[in-house]
C-alpha cells in the first residue's frame, strides 16, 4: 500500500560506518487504514539525514497484511 510517513521529530547522536543513526518520530498515513504514530531507528546517508526535519512528508510502502512493517523512500 502506498502511503505517507510525515517526520514529527529527527535526531542523531550515533554514527554506524560514519553514517548517522537517526531517530525519527513519524505520523503514517495509511490509505485505508488512518494515520498512526510511530518511532523508528533508521541507518541513512548524511545528505538523506540532512534533509530530515520536523514537517518532511516522504513517500512509504505498506505491507497490506501488517501496516506496521513499511518501508520510507528517502
């Protein structure tokens, strides 16, 4: 399913092979289902962490059978 993950908050204190661990606060909006907060760990490279801020909306991909399991395009 196809969806939107829109970022409440973005931090990182942690690097893993010099690319930062974020923690983002995400709001889902799943079509068919509503929206859902969530927090998640995410390693990324420093330009996509860079673009992550408060009010972000990115693009997501929702497996039908467990809307929790999704993955964010960066």
């Amino acid at each position: 399913i196809k969806g939107t993950a829109t970022v409440r908050e973005a931090g990182s204190h942690v690097t893993v092979n010099d690319m930062p661990l974020m923690s983002l606060k995400l709001e889902l909006d799943i079509p068919g289902v509503g929206t859902q907060q969530v927090s998640r760990r995410e390693v990324m490279p420093v330009f996509t962490a860079n673009r992550m801020a408060p009010g972000l909306v990115l693009p997501a991909h929702f497996n039908p059978r467990d809307p929790a399991d999704f993955i964010l395009v960066w």
